[in-house]
C-alpha cells in the first residue's frame, strides 16, 4: 500500500535536539530519532529486540541508545553492544536501523531498503534555514485520513474557488475555471497556470485593491513533496507571455513547501512552511502568510477527513473524473507504477 523506497519527512531540523529522543510513526513503522555527540542522526526502529519496549523511552548516551527497560544499549547501526550483567551478547540482539538526512527545513528517513537509498532522491530547491535569500514560517497539522487524498488535494487546486472560497481563494472563480498546465518531471509532476487580472493574497502586503498576473508553478513529488512558487506581476505579463512561464522580472514572490507523511492507513501528518523573498517581505508579512496557509488548510482538513468518512462509510465504487483531476490522475498513476515496481523487485 506504501512506498518504502522513498524519503519520507520525519519532522523539522529543530525537532530533534541535541539530547532529544524522538518518536515518529511513518507508514506504520516506529521510529526512534536522536543524534551522535557529532550532531549527525541516527533513525533506529522503536521496538527493543529484549521485550519490546520502545527505544524511545531510552536514553541517549554519546552516540548510543540505551533502552530505560532493562539496560541493553545500541550502536547507531542498531546493534546491541551491551548487555547488563552478562558478557556474551546474542546474535540476534539487534534493532533495524533506517537511512537519515537533513535537507531544507526537513529531517528525511528512507524507510525502504537501505542499499537503495540516495540522497540524490531527495527533492532539489528546497528551502530552510541556510537560504537566507527566504524568511519563512511553519507549522504542522494531524489528519486523520489516508495520505492520497492529501496529495490529491493538492494536485487539484481549483477547490481554491470553493474550500477556500472566503480564504485563500478570494472570491475568485479562476482556481475552479482554469486548467494548468501539467508535465512530467522525475516521480512526480510540474503544475504551472496564470492567474490573469487577480486580487493578491493579503499577506504580499499590496492595497486591498490591487490586481496582478499571478504566475503559480509547483513540484508535485512522490510520496508527497509539494513545492511552490508564486509570483506576482504587472497586469498584461500573461498575455505579452504567451501564457506561458513568465521571464519578466516579478514585483513579489512568495513561496510554500510542504510534505504530506503518512503515519499509517488513516492517519497523515502535514507539514508545511510558508514565507517570502527577504526582498519583498516586512515585518508581520510571514506571520500573516503563515495564519491565513493555517487557517485555509483547517478548512482543507475539515472537507478531507469528511470526505474520508464517506469513503469509509461507503461501498466502494469508482470517483467520476473531470479534467480538473489531470495531475490527480497523474500523480495517482506515478505513486502506483513505483509502488509495483517495488513489489516486483522484491
Ligand atoms: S525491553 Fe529493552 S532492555 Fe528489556
Ligand atoms: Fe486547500
């Protein structure tokens, strides 16, 4: 049901400090996080190999784990190298120990074979704290629904019209009434529209009754790495672009990052930063960003895990599409050929 082969976000870089022991659910599996005396982390399964305490409740020591049950101590491979009150340590005294990185704002754990893993898969042009060119704010949200139909949400931004109707969307119809474009990029796609003659967020800080050409472009990521640009320019930059990618200098951009985890079948974790160009912003700028991507994603919240109720209530039958779903679909088809190539692999 799940990729394993993938990067999958643990959590913020912050998260796991440099005592801190950490507990995180990513597609079922338990996972305990901390960090060496050198600051690199460790992501070892959340279940001692003795009598299945979770490591989690342990406690670090220089680069090991110590379980707090009763005193078996891990290396950072996972392997048990102490075992109070007796010298031989069984062979099979071990804990799974998973790949981890730090890359924008996210710690990162691949959650497949080892062997796999690479760090080349992690998503490009991301933004965290070394971009110092970006002032950002984040946060975090629990859901309790699958992840797919996160990803989908987002893959389909004409609900903006809708979900977001008094928020984000602003009234406008165009989210709903126009189509982007959609192409292939590697595991995922490039979702790129204009928005012609349309009120700005409030959060870029222009009169209330300003209008621009909003260019809006994304990276839509497996397992679930959206990443976003938009960018606001003089009435008549669309057309004069061919409604195409703009090169015309923009007056604003803004920018939002977000992965979707899920945590098991119908539980997904949402993180997301939000932030401006340091050139455009002012103080309060962020912060405003920040509150009105909160406040339209409770919204998106209270419609998704609705929606999955009904799911759940329901017979199956098929979903009727429409040609706003092209990169639901899309996407969709992606997560399914990498999820049976895995299959076939192994
Ligand atoms: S359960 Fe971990 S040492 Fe006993
Ligand atoms: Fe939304």
């Amino acid at each position: 049901m799940f990729l394993r082969n993938c990067w999958y976000v643990a959590g913020w870089l912050e998260d796991v400090a440099s005592d801190a022991v950490v507990a995180r659910t990513i597609i079922g599996d338990n996972i305990v996080l901390y960090r060496k005396s050198d600051g690199a982390l460790v992501a070892l399964q959340d279940r001692c190999c003795h009598r299945h305490a979770p490591l989690s409740l342990g406690r670090r020591e220089g680069d090991d784990l110590r379980c707090m049950y009763h005193g078996l101590k891990f290396n950072p491979s996972g392997q048990c190298i102490e075992v109070p009150g007796q010298d031989r340590i069984p062979p099979k005294a071990c804990v799974r120990s998973y790949p981890v990185a730090q890359a924008g704002a996210w710690i990162w754990v691949w959650m497949g074979d080892p062997a796999r893993a690479s760090e080349d898969l992690i998503p490009r042009g991301l933004i965290g704290p070394a971009q110092t060119d970006w002032i950002y704010g984040q946060d975090a949200m629990a859901y309790e629904a699958f992840y797919e139909l996160i990803n989908d949400n987002l893959l389909d931004l004409s609900h903006l019209s809708y979900v977001h109707e008094k928020t984000l969307g602003r009234q406008s119809l165009q989210w709903g009434e126009t189509r982007p474009a959609v192409t292939p990029i590697e595991r995922g796609l490039r979702v790129e529209r204009w928005l012609v003659d349309d009120r700005p967020p409030r959060h870029i800080g222009a009169p209330d009754d300003a209008r621009f050409d909003r260019w809006t472009a994304y990276d839509y990521l497996a397992p679930g790495i959206f990443l976003l640009t938009s960018e606001y320019h003089a009435l008549g930059t669309a057309k004069a672009s061919g409604m195409a990618k703009p090169s015309a200098r923009p007056r604003h951009v803004n920018m939002t990052q977000q992965a979707v985890v899920p945590v098991t079948a119908r539980r997904s974790i949402y993180y997301f930063t939000a932030g401006h160009r340091a050139q455009d912003t002012y103080d309060g700028r962020v912060p405003l960003q920040v509150a009105a991507v909160v406040n339209a994603f409770q919204e998106d919240r209270t419609m998704i895990e609705a929606q999955q109720r009904v799911i759940d209530a329901s017979v199956p039958s098929p979903m009727v599409l429409t040609s706003a779903d092209a990169a639901v679909s899309r996407f969709r088809r992606i997560m399914q050929a990498l999820i049976e190539e895995e299959a076939h692999a192994a």
